[in-house]
C-alpha cells in the first residue's frame, strides 16, 4: 500500500532525446508527488511536484503528467541534454502523515553526446 | 543563503562505537526528516519531527536515535546495535507537517573501519 514503484531501473537516452521515468502507486490517499534529481555525492535536489487535481505540469523541460485513475505519473524530460545525466526519484506522500514521502527506487539517466 | 547543513561528509565508524551526524538548517522550517541511501535503492526514513521535542520512528528506526531540542537541529545517532550502518546518510526539511516540498543537505557517508 505504501509503495512507490518506479521503472526503469537505468536508462540511456541520446543527447536530444526524451527521456521518460514511470512511477505507480497504490495508496489513493497520497496528495503530492515531487521527482527529485541526485547527482552523486549530493542530496536529491526538487525538480518537480505534482497534485492529484492536475493531470500535466510543465516546467522548462521537464513534465510531470499524471493518471489518477492509473495511479501512475511519469516524468518527461524533453531535449536531454548530457547535464542532465544523473540518478531521479519519484515519491509520494500523504498529507496526514507528516509530510513523509515514500520514494521509488531510483532511475539511473545517462544522456548520451 | 538559507539551507541545509549536514556534517560531517565523510564518517567511519569502529565496532561497538556509537557516532553522531549533524543536521542543521536556517529555513525556519518545522519539520525536518532523516533519509537512509543504500547503493541502487531509493531512501528510507529512518526518523522524523513535525515540532521540537517530539519525533516519530519511520520505516527502519532500529539501531538510530534522534533528539529535537531546537528547531534549527536533528541530530542522529547511529549505536552500536545498527549491525549495518553503511551507507548514505541524508537529512531533509519541510514548512509544515503536510505535504510540503522537503529540502536535502548533500549528506554524510558513513563507514566502518
């Protein structure tokens, strides 16, 4: 019920490319889903968020398009570019748990020149 | 500028020895969470504070302490009894107990010697 599964594991997208990184969930009273970007060494760093009462959110680059009835939400990373080269975290949380998120396992993105 | 500051970088533990890790923030936030990394894994809460002076256990709270006695501070202690403490250590925080963006330090690596 807690879980947030994320896919893929890795990821290898050419320089240009889309880069697409899924997520799915179970619990139906999660109320918010930030994607964190991490490059290593560092702490995850916000990228992105999410509510349930939007279906798309678009910043720069990076979309974040989510299917209620789904429980799925993906992010789109148009245009990757080598920078954007490093290991993303989708999660989730529910308001009446303290603000704890529940992160997916990870996607490891390399953008390719 | 405001953030998160986690000391020390890097921490080597002997066996039988009880190490602390710092977390400090300027952000003014009320609560503030500590994150487990293993390699190719997402994070897992470990404790968390909505308000000084009170905490929850998360997920795998076994073999860590934690103390909310100011609002700027979070420390950690990982005793003895955690029989696996390597790994990355991070602490986050959030504006309120809800679902709120959380804001990472660039975490502590612990090992043992």
């Amino acid at each position: 019920q807690q879980q947030v599964k994320q896919s893929p594991q890795s990821l290898i997208v050419q320089k240009g490319g889309i880069s697409i990184i899924n997520c799915a969930y179970e619990n139906t009273a999660f109320d918010y889903f930030p994607w964190y970007q991490q490059f290593p060494g560092k702490g995850p760093a916000l990228l992105i968020a999410i509510r349930p009462d939007v279906s798309e959110k678009k910043e720069g680059r990076f979309t974040i398009s989510f299917n209620k009835s789904a429980k799925q939400f993906s992010l789109h990373i148009m245009d990757s570019q080598p920078g954007d080269s490093a290991t993303y975290f989708c999660a989730a949380s529910e308001g009446g748990q303290g603000g704890k998120l529940i992160f997916g396992q990870g996607t490891e993105l390399s953008v390719k020149p | 500028d405001g953030g998160i500051t986690q000391s020390p970088k890097y921490l080597f533990r002997k066996e039988g020895q009880n190490v602390t890790l710092s977390c400090e923030q300027n952000l003014n936030h009320d609560a503030m969470y500590w994150y487990r990394q293993d390699p190719g894994q997402g994070l897992r809460l470990i404790y968390y504070s909505q308000i000084v002076n009170d905490f929850q256990k998360g997920d795998i709270a076994e073999g860590y302490s934690v103390s909310r006695e100011k609002k700027e501070s979070f420390p950690l202690t990982v005793t003895s009894a955690q029989k696996n403490p390597t790994a990355f250590y991070l602490c986050a925080s959030s504006q309120s107990r809800v679902s709120q963006p959380q804001h990472f330090g660039d975490g502590t690596r612990l090992s043992i010697l």
